[in-house]
C-alpha cells in the first residue's frame, strides 16, 4: 500500500527567505504527483503536477521536482512571503484511473 | 468560471439520520471523487467515479453510499452505519486519463 510522508510536519520561517518542503512515497510505480496548498478551513488549491517522466515543473517561484526511482519530491519556494502560508499537501497517483494518495501536510508560517 | 461547487458549506446531522452532500463540477471531466479529512490526518479517498453509472469503493467506503446519473454531478450520502462522521468532506475531479486534480471548497459536517 502507498504511504506518502511530508517532512517537516510545521516550519516557521522569516519573510524572504528561500525554503524547501519535502516528500517521500513508498511505492515509486506513481503516474503523477501533484502538490496543492490549502487554507484554513477551504478546499484543495494545485500548485503543480508531475507526470512520472517529468523531472520537475515551475510556477512562478514555485518549482517542484520529482525523483520517482528513489520516491521522492521536493517543493521549492522562493522569496517568501507572508501570502504563502498554508498546509501545503503532496499527492501521489498510482494510475490514470486511481485517486489519489496524500501526505499529512506541512503547515507553513510565513512571519512579516 | 468553470469549477467544483459542493454544497452545503456547513452541514449539521443528527445521530441516526443520513445527510446526502452535494458535488457539482462544469469542467466537463469524466471522473470525480469524494474525500474525506480529519484533523491531523491526510485525505482518504472513500469513493470514485469515472463514468456515468459507474463507481468504485476507494480506502474507506464503509457508511457511505454514491450515485453518478449525470457527467456533472456525484452526490455523497452518509449514511447511519457512518459510525463516525463528523469531518471535512471534499469532492474532485479530474479530466480522463488522471491529469490535474480539482477541488471544490468542502463539506463541514457535525454530528449534534
């Protein structure tokens, strides 16, 4: 059964500065991973998908890379801001008609 | 704008009643998929659609029940067997063939 883990859990962190979200999957058979950003009490927001022959996207200072043979993914944020904090979510896909499998979070303080 | 519109926001059930959440999407994909989020944990998929009169039991399916008459719509009903229901219930969907994942803004439902 696939697992997803996102390390740290929480992570505060002063305006600008540049910071990396990590997450690991157990099975690395994946179609795709996506990442999304959720606010407190909303829904699910998508940041960035990854196909499984990707190696890695970019949206604005958002960028996400993908190493599917050692099942891992990181999510890059640059030059952050206050705006950015968020529980930001990693997902795996095991198959185009499979949901998907999500991580537990890491919830991000931006501090002004 | 076309998007995933659940209803209702907040949503309040007594002990032995079903309640029937609302999903409906205009992006014109074929699949969709309900949610389930509880504090401190990651979503859990409890059941999926990928076409018209077609679904699939996903990881914790037990108490609930689904209908998909229409491309558009895909209802979620909790039933009485639900033994602990209360939590944050989000739809998706996603065009054929498992690309990006969308998310309507959620379902709170309480048991009072």
């Amino acid at each position: 059964k696939q697992e997803v883990t996102q390390i740290p859990a929480a992570l505060s962190v002063p305006e600008g500065e540049n910071l990396v979200l990590n997450c690991s999957f157990t099975d690395s058979a994946i179609y795709n991973l996506q990442w999304f950003r959720q606010d407190p009490g909303k829904g699910l927001t998508s940041l960035l998908l990854i196909q499984s022959s990707q190696r890695e996207q970019t949206s604005g200072r958002l960028n996400a890379s993908l190493d599917k043979s050692s099942g891992r993914s990181t999510l890059y944020i640059a030059a952050s801001q206050p705006g950015d904090s968020a529980t930001y979510l990693c997902a795996v896909r095991r198959g185009g008609a499979d949901g998907l499998t999500f991580g537990k979070g890491t919830h991000l303080i931006i501090q002004p | 704008d076309g998007g995933i519109t659940q209803s209702p926001k907040y949503l309040f059930r007594k002990e032995g009643q079903n309640v029937t959440l609302s999903c409906e999407q205009n992006l014109n994909h074929d699949a969709m998929y309900w949610y389930r989020q509880d504090p401190g944990q990651g979503l859990r998929l409890i059941y999926y659609s990928q076409i018209v009169n077609d679904f699939q039991k996903g990881d914790i399916a037990e108490g609930y029940s689904v209908s998909r008459e229409k491309k558009e719509s895909f209802p979620l009903t909790v039933t009485s067997a639900q033994k602990n229901p209360t939590a944050f219930y989000l739809c998706a969907s996603t065009a054929w063939g498992g690309t990006e994942a969308f998310f309507g803004q959620g379902t709170r439902l309480t048991v009072v």
